[in-house]
C-alpha cells in the first residue's frame, strides 16, 4: 500500500467519524427536545373576555381547544369543557388566557323549602354593575297612589334576599301589556335576575314586579344582614313630618 493509499484510508476514516459525531449531536439534541416536551394533553383557551359570574355552559363558543406539553399544563388546567357544568366565572376572564379551574365556582344553588324566582331589574338605579351571584341584596318596591286621598308608598318587600343568578342586559318592549306602572318600567334597559326565595318571599317579589311603579335593589353589605325592622319597612313622605 502507497503513502496515497493510505492518505485515503484515513480520510475515509475521518469522514465516518465525523458523519459518527454529526449524527451523535443531532441524536442528542432530539432526544433532549423530546425530554423537555414530552406527550401532550388538551387545554382551553379562551377567544373572547367573558365577564364575572356568566354562566359558562352558555359560553362553551368563548374557549378554543389547544395542545401542549402536559409537563407545562398547569395541575389546574381545564382539560375537559364537561367541568364548566353548572358552573360561573369567579372573576373576570380574559381573552387569550388559559381555562383554569381556580377561574370557575358552582353556581350558587337554592336550599331546602327555596325555589328560583327571576325579575327585570331596570340596569341604571337597581344593579349598577354590583350585584353579582352570591349576593344579599334588599327588594325595594315603590307603589303610587292610585285612589283619591292615597299616598305613593315605598316598601321593602324582602330582605336579605340571596342572589343566585345575574343575566345579561336586555333592551324591553315598551309595549308590554300589564299595569301602566308595569308598563312605565318596561321601558329602557334591564337585567334579569335570579333570587334564592321561600314562597310568601316569591309572592311579594311577583306582586311587586307586576305592580310596582319601581322596583330596585340595595345590596347589603357582607355581615349587615340583620333584618329590618317592622317599622322601617314601609316609608311615606309624611314619615319624616
């Protein structure tokens, strides 16, 4: 074998071991890629803000299906949209962020001997932006005088009322049937809401909301739910004669 062959030889065997050392590194580095990712699992995102307590079975539209590194997804991740069931928005939700379960509580649900009762809540003087599903809220209802000799009249028809739902803002009819006190607050904009009531509670609200010139609510504030007073409970204007 000449000085030329041999100078081939070992450039042949350099070749190999460089093509050994290529093949090495890029072996190393997929495998390290595949360690730091791993499999995936599903998660959602949302595609739009969704606002405090709105019920989120009627949002399932607002969240889009992604994957990602399950060794990424964070432990409180919603990987399932069958978990939204029955369930709220515990804070505001923004677009883009991650569906976690710290996001999302149960809707706040009737007790024993309650049952749901829902009313248009005209928006500027009787939510304000305030009153949220857990609520206490107390049901004002002003009456006008309708006979001769009959003053206007302003009760609290419930107190401590518990709120388990807030809907969303709706414009009304102004040609709704009923009283023409009804009728009046049928006009503008309104919010549905949904209260926690024993039935004479659900009789007054209904009366009211039938034939209430205005009815408006007063939230109360967290530990100031002691009850009213009979004597507070209705007001006149002579009252503060």
């Amino acid at each position: 074998m000449n000085s030329r062959q041999r100078r081939g030889i070992v450039l042949l065997l350099l070749s190999v071991l460089c093509a050994l050392g290529a093949f090495a590194g890029v072996f190393s580095v997929v495998h390290d890629a595949e360690s730091k990712v791993g499999p995936e699992a599903t998660a959602y995102r949302l595609r739009a803000d969704i606002p405090a307590y709105q019920h989120l079975e009627d949002a399932r539209g607002s969240f889009e299906r992604i994957s990602m590194p399950r060794r990424w997804l964070p432990e409180t991740a919603v990987t399932d949209l069958a978990a939204l069931k029955g369930k709220i928005a515990v804070t505001p939700l923004r677009k883009g962020s991650l569906l976690q379960e710290d996001m999302i509580v149960s809707r706040p649900e009737v007790g024993p001997g309650q049952q749901e009762i829902a009313i248009m809540i005209d928006a500027a003087t009787g939510v304000a932006g305030k009153i949220n599903a857990g609520s206490k809220v107390n049901i004002y209802a002003t009456f006008d005088g309708k006979d001769q000799g009959t003053k206007p009249v302003s009760k609290v028809i419930v107190s401590n009322a518990r709120v388990i739902a807030v809907g969303r803002l709706k414009a009304l009819d102004r040609d709704g049937g009923g009283t023409a006190a009804a009728t009046t607050r049928r006009a503008g904009e309104a919010v549905p809401i949904t209260f926690a009531l024993d039935t004479k509670d659900a009789q007054r609200v209904a009366y009211a909301e039938s034939f209430a010139s205005h009815v408006r609510l007063a939230l109360v504030a967290p530990g100031g739910d002691g009850e009213i007073s009979s004597g507070d409970r209705t007001y006149t204007l002579d009252g503060d004669k």
